[in-house]
C-alpha cells in the first residue's frame, strides 16, 4: 500500500531544476507526479516516478541529494467532498499530514499523495474504512 516517492534537495538557482530532471529524462524515467517547495536557499523537489531505485542512485551520482521515502497515494472518486471525506478519517485517527500533493493517473480516479506523521497507523485507519490505493505497480504502469 505504500509506494516510493523520491526526493531531492536542490539549490535554488537557475537551471537546478532542469538538470535533475534532465537525468531522469536521460535514464528513461517517467515523472507520474512532482511536488516543488522552495525557502530562499533550497527547494524540495518529491516525486512520483516509473522507477524510484534507478531515479533516485541516478540523481545521486549526478551530484544531487536523493532519497526514497514511503507515502501512501489514495484513490479517490472525482466528486465533491472525497478529499475531505479522506482527510476526515485521518483526523479522526489523531493523524497529522506532513504534506500532500496530486497524483496523476490513467483511470477515472483522482488520486492524493500522503506523508502522514505516522505512516502505519494512517495505512491502517484509511484501509479500515475501505479506501483504495495506488501500488508502485501501477506507478510503474502510469
């Protein structure tokens, strides 16, 4: 139920961007989703990709901070109130979200990408209550 989302520091200037994802360009990886979040100094660009392992060792020997870190990418229905209904049940749980971004996909679904505070607590509130995730098959399938 968790998928890999990459991410990576970089220095906020021009081009910085571009080049990271020139390398993922150049290793034949799809972005399905991106996140980009800047201070004055460094941004904090976290993605969704096709294959988050060769992404991530690939922006690292470019030069770039690269992890992987584990989200949770929630199918939701395209109708008024499912991101609330969503966010409803993970306060209820006493469950913070860290942040949260869209997720791009080939089906009828909307889709949320999740950093909860306590990420196997939210998995199990939300898989309790019958909500659907996106796997990194399907990522890979995007």
């Amino acid at each position: 139920m968790f998928i890999k989302q990459v991410s990576v520091f970089l220095e906020n200037s021009a081009g910085r961007l571009q080049s990271a994802l020139k390398v993922l360009k150049n290793e034949n990886i799809n972005i399905v989703s991106l996140s980009l979040a800047d201070t004055n100094d460094y941004g904090m660009l976290r993605m969704i990709v096709s294959d988050a392992a060769r992404a991530k060792d690939a922006l690292k020997a470019a030069g770039l901070s690269a992890h992987l870190t584990d989200v949770l990418a929630i199918k939701l229905p395209h109708t008024v109130g499912s991101l609330e209904h969503v966010l409803s049940e993970v306060a209820d749980a006493g469950i913070n979200v860290e942040y949260m971004y869209a997720l791009s996909t080939k089906d009828e679904n909307a889709c949320i990408v999740i950093k909860p505070e306590n990420a196997e607590a939210c998995a199990k509130a939300l898989e309790d209550k019958k909500f659907d995730f996106v796997t990194n098959e399907e990522v890979e399938n995007f």
